[in-house]
C-alpha cells in the first residue's frame, strides 16, 4: 500500500495549486493523507475526487467549512498499522514522548503546523511523521512531500522529497 503524506498547503493563500509532482503521487498512491492547513474547501474536494482514499484533518487556519468536513484528530487502521492524523503537535522539545502518551493506540502520527519535515521514532515505538509544505517552504530550504509504503502490517520506505 502507497501512501502520500501532505500537510500546510495553505491553497490558494500560498500556492493557486499543489505542484504537478504531488498530483502525479496522487494518481500513485493507495492513500493520501493530509495534516491541515488546506485554506479552501476546493483542494479537499480535488484531492477527494482524484484520490482513491483520503484521510484528512483540519488545521488552525482552517475555517468553518473545512472544520465541519474534516475531524480535529483523523485515524484509520491500514493493513493493521493504526494511523492518527492531527495538525498541531506543540514545540519540538519532547514531541516524541508527549504525543506517545497522548497516541497511546497509534502507531504512525502524521502531523504539519511547522512545516518542518520530521521523522522520529519514540521510546514507545511511536513514529512521528511531518512531511513539511508542498507549497510554502517558509525558512526550509525546500518544499517537501513524503511518500511511505506499508507492507504486511509494517511501515516501510518513509522518503522525504524535495520540491524546485
């Protein structure tokens, strides 16, 4: 199973669209999962047209319409891997064993807010993912995806890619 993780994209505010090469994952992908700040109601409709699953959350730039569309914490089991998707997850210092108390029941957290692509694993086992902005680099040197595959129950292959 091939899953594209997008957060922070910010349309139409930062960018009019994702860029080519995220739509091309899109196409790719088993599941698309996406870490808030949409902006629009119109990405999560396109994303939910051309997806063949998405699993999503709202995020603190988010208004009303995408706040009744979307939960504040997503979850999904995929292939056994249980899956939380959230927005917001508080300073870096001790991320990782704060949101393993907060996600006792999860094994892969994807979030956004910072748009800094990180990548940890916690004591608990707790992988912590953010795949940082496909559209706003803010003071990152690039604009980022990831992409991950989960195969018999396992997160595999987590790549962090690097955009213009």
């Amino acid at each position: 199973m091939r899953l594209l993780l997008l957060a922070d994209t910010h349309v139409p505010t930062r960018a009019r669209d994702l860029p080519s090469q995220v739509w091309d994952e899109v196409a790719r992908a088993d599941v698309v999962i996406h870490a808030g700040d949409w902006m629009d109601v119109t990405l999560l409709d396109a994303l939910e047209e051309r997806s063949r699953q998405l699993v999503a959350c709202w995020g603190n730039n988010d208004g009303p319409l995408l706040r009744e569309r979307l939960p504040e914490v997503a979850r999904v089991t995929l292939d056994g891997v249980r899956v939380a998707v959230v927005h917001e997850t508080g300073a870096s210092t001790g991320r990782d064993n704060r949101m393993a108390a907060a996600y006792p029941d999860t094994d892969v957290l994807v979030f956004g807010h910072s748009h800094i692509p990180w990548d940890t694993t916690a004591p608990s086992g707790l992988r912590l993912l953010n795949p940082g902005s496909p559209t706003d680099r803010r003071r990152q040197p690039y604009c980022t995806y990831m992409t991950a595959t989960i195969d018999d129950g396992v997160l595999r292959d987590v790549e962090l890619y690097r955009l213009g």
